[in-house]
C-alpha cells in the first residue's frame, strides 16, 4: 500500500509514520510538509533513509504539488495544519489557508486520483468547552462550537470533508483526538515548554488560575487509534479518541512534573490567561472502544515521566527550536 502522509515532520506526524514504518514495512510512505516553523527534519532523522520513505517540500495549498505526489497513492492521512492556539490569536489567517483551503486542495486532489480513503485528523477542540462543574463529555454526536480561530479552522475542515464524502462518494473518515503528549512536541505547547523550561531551572508558566482541564492522550495511542480506523474504521465515520487521565487540570499536569524534577511549587508562576481560554475538555471514546477495538494503553503518569526522560535525553532535538518558542511569549506576554 501506498500511503501519503501530510505534517509528517511535525509531531503526531513523525511518530505515526515512525510506528507505521516499523508496522508495515512493505508499506510505502511519502511525506508532504512545507516545513513551516512546526515542522522538523530533525523529528524524521531515524527512518530518513529507509528505502519505503520519501520526503517532498511542498504545500498543502499547492494543487500542482499535491496532484503531483496523489499520483498513485491508495490512503491520504492528513495531519497537516497550523496547530498552535495561541499562535491563532496572534495571526488567524494562516490558519484559514492552511487548514481550511489546504484541506480543500487535498480533498479535490484526491478524488481525482480515487483514493481508497481520506483520513482526516481533527481535534476535541471544535466541540468547545465545558463547564469544571459539568459531567458531560464530548462524544461523536456533541454539536460543533469552537471558539477560537484554530479550532473554527479545524471545524471548518472536518465539515468539508464531510461534504466530500455525502456530495462527492469520497471515502473519508475522521479522528477528533485530546490533546496529545510525548516525544518530538514542539517547546511552545505546555507540557514540553514545562520540562524544557525546568530542565534549565526556569520558572514555568501557567495560564490564569491553572485549572482549566484537558484530557491527555499518549501520542502513541492517537497514532494506533488512526491505524484501527484506517484498517477497521467504516467509511464516512468520525471517531472520537481520548486518553487515560480524568479532569486533570494545567496545575495538576505541573505539579506532576515538578515531583518528577524534584522542584517545589515556588517554580509557578501564574501568568495572563490566554483570551477565551477553553475551560474543559473531557471525552467519551465508548464509540472506537466498542467498534474498533481500540482503548488507550499509556496511563498518563507513567508516560509523562517517560517523556520528561526522553526531553532530557535528547537535548540536540529540542534546543535549536527553545528560543523561537519563547519568542511567541514575548509577544503574548505570556512568559
Ligand atoms: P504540528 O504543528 O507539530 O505539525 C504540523 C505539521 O504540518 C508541521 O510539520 C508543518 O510543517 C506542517 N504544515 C503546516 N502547514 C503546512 C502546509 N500548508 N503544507 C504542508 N505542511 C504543512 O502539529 P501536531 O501537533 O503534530 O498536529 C497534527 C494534526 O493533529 C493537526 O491537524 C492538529 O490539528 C491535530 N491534532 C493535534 C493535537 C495535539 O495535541 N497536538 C490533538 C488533536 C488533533
Ligand atoms: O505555557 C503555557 N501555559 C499554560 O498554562 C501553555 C503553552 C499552555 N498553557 C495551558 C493552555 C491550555 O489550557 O495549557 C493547556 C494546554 O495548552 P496547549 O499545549 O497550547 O494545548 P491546547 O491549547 O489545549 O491545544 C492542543 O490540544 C488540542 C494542541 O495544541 C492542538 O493542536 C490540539 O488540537
């Protein structure tokens, strides 16, 4: 099989095509990222030179580019996007071009080429908020409302793939998953500006009051959760996939890492709230357990001790891209 990943030099990008590779070694893989500030070839440097592998430059939004590497490709899995909340608020635009009409690109492209299947990555986040009182928990029938620019990109995505496949017959699904965590997560998002953070003996950041909830996902679970929908998942389906940890908030996340270091609390320090900051995620994934076998299997502390060691042992990955993340706080002020 022929597969065409996009984002692969990005996060859950660079682990899915790592696990797939080793997976399914008679697969072949081609990777189509612009490389955007998100985007790094340091993240593919161990399976670069496997023959099963190639990397293309291009962008998403090129229809040139993406008709041109379609050619031949039996599954699509796009991760590509802008992904970064607080980036949304500072400059929206990419965000619709990117996500949005870079998605469209790819969709027209690939029903043009009759792929088997468009697997689209999508995020718990176009569902909105909750309430810290609430029970309730986002399921694959909760109605869409995101409420900020990245996650009305994302939605807007997920509709029009959903519009290619009830306008069109294109065979596509979808996986809205929580926020994930482990190895090669960019130093701008939380956990990994954390630990890096701490590792220098620098204060760390935490947003107004630190009790907004998410729910965290081991970023190898998200990637086996995309491989049971692509080989098991029924066509024109959405599944929602969640993690371990339940109603964990930012100052219970911090706390955690500040045993693993051996820190006390006097490392907090509370900082401006980001604007219409989500209060809580939280996700009932019955629907992939029960249809497609899949559940989460890194139960959070664990993996999150696992990933502190992982930023600490791999040093060379993570400096070169510190400073640049940090300059995004000095513009928000949030440092
Ligand atoms: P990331 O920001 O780490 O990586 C995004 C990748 O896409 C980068 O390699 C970047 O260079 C590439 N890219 C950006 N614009 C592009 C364009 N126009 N053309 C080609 N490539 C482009 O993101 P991530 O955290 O790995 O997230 C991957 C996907 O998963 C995204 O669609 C995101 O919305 C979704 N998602 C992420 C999370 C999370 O917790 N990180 C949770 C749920 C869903
Ligand atoms: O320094 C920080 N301090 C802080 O308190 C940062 C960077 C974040 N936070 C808070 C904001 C959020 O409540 O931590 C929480 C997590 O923040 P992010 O890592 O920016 O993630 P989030 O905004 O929840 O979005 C993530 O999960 C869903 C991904 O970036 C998205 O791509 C995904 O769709």
């Amino acid at each position: 099989m022929r597969l065409l990943v996009t984002g692969g030099a990005g996060f859950i990008g660079s682990n899915f095509i790592r696990y797939w590779l080793k997976r399914y070694p008679n697969d072949k893989i081609i990777n189509l990222d612009k490389l955007t500030y998100a985007g790094h070839l340091s993240s593919t440097k161990d399976f670069s030179s496997n023959k099963n592998y190639k990397f293309v430059r291009g962008d998403i939004c090129n229809a040139r580019v993406v008709g041109e590497v379609m050619s031949g490709v039996d599954m699509v899995v796009n991760f590509a996007a802008e992904s970064h909340v607080d980036r949304s608020i500072v400059s929206p635009a990419v965000f619709i071009k990117t996500n949005v009409l870079g998605t469209q690109v790819l969709l027209d492209a690939a029903l043009k080429n009759n792929v088997t299947r468009f697997h689209h990555v999508s995020t718990d986040e176009v569902f909105g908020s909750l309430s810290l009182d609430s029970n309730e928990k986002f399921s694959e029938e909760t109605p869409y409302n995101p409420r900020s620019p990245y996650s009305a990109s994302k939605a807007a995505s997920d509709f029009l793939v959903r519009a290619y496949f009830i306008t069109y017959g294109l065979p596509v699904t979808i996986t809205n998953s929580s926020n994930n965590f482990g190895p090669f997560q960019d130093p701008e998002k939380f956990i990994p500006r954390m630990i890096t953070n701490l590792i220098d003996d620098k204060l760390i950041p935490i947003y107004g009051d630190g009790k907004n909830v998410r729910d965290w996902v081991y970023v190898l679970d998200h990637v086996k959760a995309i491989d049971a929908v692509l080989k098991r998942g029924k066509i024109g389906e959405t599944y929602v996939v969640g993690g371990m940890t339940e109603d964990i908030s930012n100052l219970e996340v911090a706390e955690k890492l500040l045993r693993i270091f051996g820190k006390t609390r006097k490392f907090i320090k509370f900082v401006k709230d980001r604007s219409g900051h989500d209060r809580k995620y939280s996700l009932d994934w019955r629907k992939i357990r029960k249809d497609l076998g899949w559940k989460p299997e890194h139960e959070f502390d664990v993996w999150l001790k696992k990933t502190v060691e992982w930023y600490k042992d791999n040093e060379w990955w993570w400096r070169p891209l510190k400073r640049r993340a940090e300059k995004l706080y000095d513009k928000t002020g949030q440092k």
